[in-house]
C-alpha cells in the first residue's frame, strides 16, 4: 500500500468500526422491521416462513380503538411533560440566576433524578403513591384528609408528576447554562438605560436563549417519547388503557399478543412522528439561529 | 466576585427545592433500612430499628454466610449485578473507543460519503429503544445464528453446551452489541464538539515529526479530549446500567441485569418493600457516585449534547 492511497483510506478506517456496529444493530434492524411490517409474524416463526399482506397492518392500527387511546395518551404525556418542564425549569433558572454560593453543590443535587435508573424512578414512585403504604396518602391522612386515589383513576397525572420530576433538573441546568452565556454588554446596557428587572427578563434575556430553549425542548420532547420503565413499574399501563403509552404497547404486542407484523407496524407509525419531530427540530432550529444573530447584532448597536 | 446577599424568602425556595429533588431518594434509602412492618405500620416512619436484613436478602446468592431470616434464596441478586457490570463496563468501553475515532474522522477528514453519515449518525439518535424492540429481538433469535452443524458452532456448543444453533439472544454480546450501536450517536455528536476545539498545529507539528494518524489520533488527540471522554463515558455507562427493555428481550435465564429483576419483583401482587428498595439502592449506587464526583463533566455532557443539537 502506497502512502497516497493510506492517506486516501483513513478516514474510512477511523469510521469503519462505528459504520460497522450501527449499520448491524441499527439500520439493518430498521429495515428489517419495515419489511415485517408487512408481513403476517409470529416470533415463532422465521421471518422468511411468513405470508406478505400488504398494508394489513398498518390499516387495522389505524382503525383500532386501543393504538388510537395509546397514541392519544402518549402525545398528552409527551406535550404535557415538555410544557410543564419548560415552564417550571425556565423560570426557576431565571429566578437562581443569582451569584450564589455553592451554586454547584445545588447544580449536583439537581442532577441526581436523572441519573438514576428509570427503573428506580418508578419503584420509589409507586412507593409514595402507594393508596394505603404511599408517603403521600400517609400524610394526608395525618393531617385529617382523605387518600387520593394517585395511581387509579389519576394515574396519568401521576406518572406526568413523576417525570416532571425527573426532568425538569434537566431543563433547569441547560436554560442556567444559556443564561450565563448571554453577552454581558446588552445585559449591562439595558441595566444602564434603567430597565426593571421584568423587562431585562422579557426583552433581552429570554429573547437571546430561545434558540437553545427551543431545541431543548424539542429534544426533551423527543426523549419523551422514549419514556417506558417509569410507567411500566408504576402502573404496567392500567389502569385499563389510560396510561399505556405506544411504547409499552408495542412491547406488549410482541412479547404478550405475538404478533410482531402488527408491533413493528406500530413502531414505524411511532418511527414517522419522531421523524418529523426530528425535522422541524432542524428546520426550526436553523431558522432562530439565523433570527438571534440578527437581533445579537441590534442589541450591540444600540447598546 | 462578591457574593450578593439574597432575602431569606429565595434561600427558602432552594430549600425546598433541594428536599424536593433529593427528597425521593432519601426516603428510599431510609426504608431500604426498615423491615417490611415498620414501612406498612410507622405513620412518621422516623423511628425505627435499621436492619441490614433487606440487603443481605437481596444479595443472599453472593454471601459467604448464611441467613437466618431466610429459607431459601429466590432473588439471584449477585448473579445478576455481575452480567449488569460485565455489559455495562465492556459497552462502554467499545463504545468509547468505536465512538471517538469516527468522531475524529468525522471532524478532520474531507471525505466521499461523510454528510450521509454525519446525518445519518443525527437522525438515528432519536430513535427509541421500544422501537428497535421487535427488529431485534427477531434478529437476535432467529437471524444472526451460527449452525450448530457448522465448525464454529460445533465448536461452541462443546465448550459451552446447549442442544439448538448458537445464536445471539441470552449472550452477553447480544446485550452489548446493541447497547454500543445505541450509544454511538450521541458518543460521536458529543466528541465532535471536543475534538474541534484541539489546535491543529499539534496534530500537524506530529506529523511533520513522522508520527501516522493513528498515532496522532492517540498519542495527541485523545489526551486532550479526556474531559470529553468522562462525560462521553458516565452517558453510555448510565445508559447501559440502566436499561430495561431491550435487555429483557435479549437475555435468558442466566444473563439478566439488574433492572430486570426489579421489574420482575415489582409486577407481583404482593410486593416486598423493603427487598426491593435495597435492590433499588443497590442499582442507583453506581449513578449517584457519579453525580456525587463528577458532575462537572455531566453538565458538560449535557449542554454539549444539546446546545449543539
């Protein structure tokens, strides 16, 4: 082998391994998955034993009444989580952007939720709304009132709180992060021309971080997607349908119905909205870069 | 900087802010301590005699001695804590390595072929882990089986035993394979974010010097990517030591992580509180070390993770 063509070759030799390892265990399983989805599938089955029926799979998810109940249920969960994490996480960096002592020790503590096991997560929930166990009835009950019925008839609230508690830690540390990065000249200047403190927050700060506020809360969303071990431990669904999110329901379809045709179809209808997602993060994120540098360089020259 | 004097009103607002994020955790520590009576009677739960009884049930497979309070030992808590630390560390390992080399490729190289995977590696992170749930599980099974006939596999079968064809499903490869592919994208997106800010001329005055990439890539590149690296490394870990789903699809009797068998322990109808928080701390350790020594590198991590999303 000349030097030239070693020249040539590298880069590819530095991408192989990861080219190899993704393209086995993640779009080779992709494309498999659309090809079953046409397919009639049974797990016991090789897929190559299986009857083609077309769009069978995906026209009957379409009409029925338990993918639809999920879908509905996952885009509440998803919209609610993300909203309601934003909220809260942004107004809480706002109000702890402060030059505070021991600013890291509270960033750390804050962290905490997120690295722990979903898993975790679930089981220490369903603890604490546990109807006659749960802290939370324990004490409601001592102070005279009455239980709340957390995982029954709540339960979508519920797992909602569970994972606004997880979560918005992670709102909260990226909207500080994007605060203390703001050019210390506009704040300064609007300071100087006597802006009230609403003001600071309404006109320039929040302003200048919604780019990265609006592509972190389109990754929260997408991550909220993803959501599964949470729920799965607190209420494996139920009750009924109202808290069976598409994830638990294809992973039910597969491992309890045996019908993979019809759960990879799911997967791929799951597959299609996450894509879009995906896109408009793109699409938008491009468009308030572009707006944030315009309005940076008003803010310099009028400062 | 002077620090400025807050009213007590905002230190309140920490406080509770603090017992809220902190709160859960410690209430499962405390009762990871109580026997079962005490988590069902106590209305304060406060006052109680800890016992170290729930964990010595959950690791009764791995004690050298034996438990008085115990029969027999259904929970193979140690067995499993193993298979949890064999595939988490080996992923991220592979991950680390597979993941920093394509990012250096991706970053310095001009090549044929480097926007498809560049988007590719972008798109494919959004990808859930319930979705590739069926793909893999089929795969894993059915398709990426060596014959028992075959030599490999005849030779495999002898060491390890077993009657059918040697597939990947209930291996600990099978887990780490996947664990690795799913990891590599946000690994590589957040490398490149390191590796762009190394300065040139050290990789050039290497090379001038007749060093080869590879050895530019790990003699020069890496030592000043390692802040990169950490928090590359604790994401893929936690993900990995973490994950249910997947892992309960791919593993047999003999390869189950940890978070399997809480899930498992938690579906029954009666469910033992104090077992299973002690095997709740017991998976959480890992991660809350990480948070407590290293939480510079996660929010590193996490804001190069989405800044540059």
């Amino acid at each position: 082998m000349t030097a030239q063509t070693f020249n040539r070759m590298t880069p590819y030799l530095f991408l192989a391994p990861a080219a190899i390892t993704m393209g086995i265990a993640l779009l080779y399983p992709l494309g498999y998955m659309v090809y079953g989805s046409f397919r009639d599938w049974d797990p016991s089955q090789n897929i190559s034993e299986t009857d083609f029926v077309g769009l069978k799979n995906y026209v009957t998810l379409f009409f029925d009444p338990a993918f639809r109940e999920s879908l509905s249920v996952t885009l509440i969960f998803a919209f609610t989580v993300v909203v309601a994490e934003m909220l809260i996480g942004v107004g809480l960096a706002l109000l702890l952007d402060r030059n505070i002592r021991g600013i890291s020790v509270l960033r750390t503590l804050f962290i905490l939720p997120m690295m722990i096991a979903p898993v975790v997560v679930g089981l220490m929930w369903r603890y604490m709304y546990h109807p006659t166990v749960g802290t939370f009835n324990k004490t409601l009950k001592s102070l005279g009132f009455g239980g709340v019925d957390w995982l029954g008839q709540n339960a979508l609230l519920s797992v909602i709180i569970a994972d606004i508690w997880q979560w918005t830690p992670f709102i909260l540390i990226l909207a500080l992060a994007a605060l203390q990065s703001l050019p210390a000249s506009a704040l300064e200047a609007a300071r100087i021309d006597g802006a009230t403190a609403w003001q600071q927050i309404w006109h320039i700060k929040l302003p200048l971080m919604m780019p990265v506020l609006v592509v972190t809360a389109l990754l929260r969303l997408i991550d909220a997607f993803k959501v599964l071990e949470v729920i799965l431990v607190m209420t494996e669904g139920g009750p009924g349908l109202s808290t069976e999110i598409v994830a638990l329901r294809i992973s039910r379809t597969a491992t309890e119905f045996r019908e993979l045709g019809t759960a990879a179809a799911m997967s791929n209808y799951l597959l299609i909205l996450l894509l879009i997602l995906t896109l408009a993060m793109f699409a938008i994120a491009r468009i308030q870069d572009a707006r944030t540098a315009r309005l940076a360089r008003q803010v310099q020259e009028e400062g | 900087m002077a620090h400025e004097r807050q009213n007590p009103a905002f230190y309140a607002l920490l406080a509770v802010l603090i017992f809220m994020s902190v709160g859960p955790v410690l209430l499962m520590f405390v009762n990871s301590f109580k026997l079962d009576v005490d988590i069902i009677g106590g209305t304060t739960g406060l006052i109680f005699l800890p016992t170290i009884q729930n964990y010595e049930t959950a690791l009764c497979d791995i004690l050298w001695y034996e438990l008085d309070h115990l029969e027999f030992c259904s929970l193979k808590f140690g067995g499993a804590l193993i298979n949890s630390l064999i595939i988490a560390l080996i992923s991220t390992g592979l991950t680390l390595v597979i993941g920093c080399m394509a990012a250096y490729a991706l970053v310095r190289f001009r090549f044929f072929g480097r926007d498809t995977v560049s988007l590719t590696t972008l798109m494919v992170r959004m990808v859930p882990p319930a979705v590739l749930l069926v793909p893999v599980f089929g795969l894993w099974n059915n398709e990426f089986c060596i014959g028992k006939t075959t030599l490999v596999g005849g030779w495999i079968r002898d060491v390890f035993g077993g009657r059918g064809d040697v597939c990947l499903a209930g291996t600990h490869s099978g887990i780490i394979i996947i664990y690795v592919a799913m990891n590599l994208p946000f690994v590589i997106w957040i490398l490149q974010s390191f590796i762009v800010q190394v300065p040139r001329s050290l990789e050039e005055a290497a090379r001038v010097d007749g060093a080869g990439p590879f050895q530019v890539f790990f003699k020069i590149v890496l030592p000043l990517i390692q802040p990169g690296l950490a928090a590359a490394a604790i994401f893929t870990f936690r993900i990995a030591w973490n994950e249910y789903l997947l892992a309960s699809a791919l593993s047999d009797r003999n390869t189950k992580t940890v978070p399997i068998l809480i899930v498992n322990n938690m579906s029954e109808f009666n469910v033992e509180w104090g077992v299973i928080m002690a095997t709740g701390m017991l998976l959480a350790v890992p991660p809350i070390i990480f948070t407590l020594f290293a939480s510079r590198q996660i929010i590193t991590g996490m804001t190069a993770g989405a800044v540059k999303g």
